[in-house]
C-alpha cells in the first residue's frame, strides 16, 4: 500500500463543489455563484451523451441537444418514485370523492408554479437572459444570497430526510420478502414475525460501502436501473390493485374515514390528523420541482427552452397525476377504508407471493441506487467545505492507494472514509428509531414541498415578472403560497403528531 497526498485541484471533494444547492452545488458557503462542478443530483435522469452536441449559445458553450420528448421522459422518469406506493392510504383518509380531486389540485399547482420555474431558467428575461443550469442558480440570479442560502438548508435537511426515509422504505420491502415467503409456505394465518430493525442495518451496511465508491450516483446504468424497477413496481401495485378489486368488487366510501364511535369510525381529532398526514404523503409525491431546471438545461436553444420545457412539464405532470390517481385508486378500490399504508409492504396481497415478492425486490434495487443519489450531494458539499477550510490537514487530503484484487486502484481517503460511514449510520440509527413509513412521508412531504415547489418559484416569478405590490396577480399568488404553506404546515404537525404516538408503542429490534 502505498500513500500520497492529493493536491486541493486535484481532490474530488475540493473541487468546485461547496455549494449550497442541488441539483448542482452551485453557490458556495460565501454565497457567490460558481461555475458548474461535478456533482450532478440528476444525472440518474439525465443522459450527460445529450450534452455534448449542438445547442450552444453566448452564454454558455456547453453543447445541449435534448428535445421535448426527453425532457417529458425525464420529468417521468424523475418523479414516480416510492411515494406512489403510499396514495391508496392517502386516499382511503379523504375517500372518493376529496382523495382524487386533492390529488389532482396537487397535480395542477405543481404544473402552475413549474410554468414559473420554466421562466425563471433564464434571468432577466426567460427566453434571451442569461442561463441558470440549476434550481439553486436561478434562486441565485433572481432572489440572491439570504434567498439562497435559506433555500440550500431546505434542500440539504430534505435530502438527509429522504435518506432516512429510503432506509425505512427499503427496510418494509425486505421484511416483505421474508413475510411473503413465509406466508406462502406457512398458511396466511402463520406469524412469520421478523425485526426492521436488522434489515435496516443489513441496507445501511450495503449503504456503507456504496457510499465509499466515487461517483457511484453518476454511473450510467443507474438510470436505467432506476426507471426500469420504479416502473415495474409501481406498474405491479396497479396491476395488483385492479385484480383484487375486480375479484370482490370496488370497495371504499364518498368521505373515507367515517366520523364516530362504532367499529371502523375514529374520533373527529383523528380524523383532521390522518387526513393533514395524508396531504403530506402527496405532497411528497410531487416534491420534485428543484431538478426541473437542470432537465431544461439539457434543451436545445431554438425554439426557446422555457416554451418547450413548459409543453414537456405538461405532459410529464399529467401523466404522473393520471397514474398517480390510477394507483391510488386501485388501491382503494381494492381495500377501501382499510388500504394499508404501503400498497406492497403490509399485506393486502398475498398471492400471487412471487409477484409480490418481485415488486418489492424491484424497489430495493431502486432505493439502494436512489440513496446514493440524494447522499451523495451532501457527501460532496461537506467534503467541500471542509477541504476549503483545512487546507493543510493530512487527515482531510491525504489517499492510501489500494491496490484491489482484479487490478484497479482505489484511493482512501480516511476523512471521506469516516465522514460517509458517520453519515449512513445517523441515518440508519434514525430509520431503526423512527420506522414509521407514512408519517415519515408525510413529514418530508410537508419540509419541501412548499418552500421548493412554491414559495421560491412564485418569488423568482414575481422579481423577473416584475408584478407590483398590491396588483390583483400579486395578491393572488400570495393566496396561493398562504394556502399551500397551511396545508404544510398542518401536514407537518399532523406527521409530527403520529410519530410521537408511534414511538409510545415501538421497541427497536421488537419483532
């Protein structure tokens, strides 16, 4: 084994990476606006080959070539996920009639402010200003440094939650597998009890190395991998649901969760908490407004980027909300009032197993990937900022080349080594203490749906629109942001509240 110390220019944690912002980290700790650096929150969904040719204007030389049709692919791809899982719960709080209609509201103020956001990706003017390649860019050119140094808190507390979050996901569909296995040999009525508490640390230990490999988010094949499993998952549950509510028929009621004291009804309280819990869930579904810009940098510039990225958001966001509801009700027509909270995980399927136990692999797969994706940026700002601010500390610089049995070199680095391994078992140790999945949900639904997919969008619109104080739109685009930040905000408490309750009743490591 042999050592060196790697200069700053040459660090992959010391690059142009302490920013604060996501996708790309592109305003350091100072506040001031850098040029692009390697880190990349959706290369997962965006293909790097689509940028190296053709699409180049004054200012900026990168060569873009995407069209509306991968940008509307991107957008898919980007935002079904494992929230879709949790919306026939959803729904079965608010029933037929509010469950749908809510979750298409959240479909159209979603679209209404990614229209805003389109806009925003050149400032001063959304079709000759200049380019922002990233959300945090652009809330950098139009709102400026307190603005955006807020908005890259939220963004890192809501990529460290998702990582919680991931763990919790993961760690019901291995228990899942084991259940499901067992149920089949078993009989349905067999206890087949088990711990999330070592699954977590088994997908926590797989993190650990994951986390060691450089650049693991940006590898190729992860977008593929992803949307190959988050399609296949999510396509099963909707599979699942239609067949099972074909088998008995349609169950369910116009206003969910009946109000009263008989078998089936919950206290009114109850009922307020479950469906603000619900809202958060949704909410956490359509969270995905801070990688919009980044698919648009990828547009060519004629016809105008914001023109197309507006058609492709419109495609994009309504075919999500269109499956969306598919899923979701399918589920509630399946299991009416009683929809488990995750569609795949708690037992309304049990045959066929093999199915069953496929879709919930499918989601391992994914989310193994996926915490990598969200881990990884904040691997990068740390490592950054860090390195900035200890120039001489051989602990932070110094790499032991590792020669690996098939040949490559690996370069450790004890600082990265420590830092990332702390990193996944915070993680791990919050998921293990608090495996509760729909309120986990919903509490990260609440932290960043409204001050990413609303408020940042609705201010940069109002500064580049230039709309006066007190004029009717700016008065109804503050109603919007109100409204949005109350359904938050009671989502938040609503998730706060069940964890609380929960945490009274688990035991760690309790079968």
């Amino acid at each position: 084994m042999s050592e060196e110390t790697m200069p700053a220019s040459k660090n992959r944690a010391a690059m142009d990476i302490t920013h604060l912002g996501l996708p790309n980290r592109h305003v350091d700790v100072d506040g001031l606006l850098t040029a692009r650096n390697s880190v990349d929150f959706t290369t997962v969904f965006v293909d790097p080959k689509s940028q190296r040719a053709g699409g180049l204007d004054a200012h900026d030389r990168t060569p873009r070539t995407g069209t509306m049709w991968t940008a509307t692919a991107h957008v898919i791809t980007a935002v079904i996920g494992s929230g879709v899982l949790s919306l026939a719960w959803a729904i079965s709080q608010m029933g037929w009639i509010a469950g749908p209609l809510v979750l298409l509201a959240f479909g159209g103020i979603t679209y209404y402010t990614s229209v805003m956001l389109a806009d925003s990706y050149r400032f001063p003017h959304p079709e000759t200003g200049k380019r922002n390649p990233t959300y945090m860019a652009a809330v950098k050119a139009s709102l400026g440094s307190r603005e955006v140094k807020a908005c890259g808190i939220l963004q890192y507390m809501s990529l460290f939650g998702t990582c919680v979050g991931y763990t919790i996901t993961t760690s019901h569909s291995l228990e899942a597998i084991f259940r499901a296995g067992c149920y089949h040999a078993e009989g349905h009525d067999a206890e087949c009890k088990t711990s999330l508490s070592y699954y977590m640390l088994g997908f926590g230990a797989t993190e650990l190395i994951f986390s060691q490999i450089p650049n693991f988010d940006k590898m190729s094949w992860l977008s593929i991998v992803a949307a190959v499993m988050s399609i296949s998952y999510s396509g099963i549950g909707l599979g699942l649901g239609i067949a099972k509510a074909a088998e008995h028929g349609p169950r369910g009621t116009l206003g969910g969760l009946d109000i009263g004291r008989g078998p089936g009804e919950v206290a009114l309280i109850e009922k307020l908490l479950s469906v603000a819990n619900a809202l958060g869930n949704m909410a956490f579904a359509y969270s995905f407004s801070t990688i919009l810009i980044t698919i648009q940098d990828t547009l060519k510039s004629s016809p105008p980027e914001n023109k197309i990225m507006k058609k492709a958001t419109l495609i994009g966001i309504t075919t999500t909300t269109l499956f969306y509801i598919s899923v979701g009700c399918a589920g509630y027509a399946a299991f009416g009032n009683e929809a488990p909270g995750d569609l795949l995980t708690d037992f309304g399927f049990y045959e066929p197993w093999w199915l069953v136990d496929f879709a919930n692999a499918c989601l391992v797969v994914h989310l193994i990937g996926a915490y990598q994706v969200f881990a990884q940026p904040v691997f990068a700002f740390v490592e950054g900022w860090i390195t900035k601010r200890r120039p001489d500390s051989h602990f932070i610089h110094k790499n032991f080349d590792l020669v690996l049995p098939w040949g490559s070199t690996y370069h450790l680095n004890l600082f990265r080594l420590t830092w990332r391994s702390g990193y996944v078992a915070v993680t791990t140790l919050l998921a293990i203490l608090l495996p509760f999945f729909n309120a986990i949900m919903g509490l990260l639904g609440a932290i960043g749906f409204w001050p990413l997919t609303i408020y940042f969008p609705i201010q940069m619109y109002k500064k580049q629109a230039a709309i006066n104080f007190g004029s009717k739109k700016w008065y109804m685009l503050n109603a919007v942001s109100a409204i949005c930040l109350l359904v938050t905000l009671a989502a938040a408490v609503a998730s706060i509240q069940s964890i609380i309750q929960k945490s009274k009743e688990y035991k760690p490591f309790s079968s």
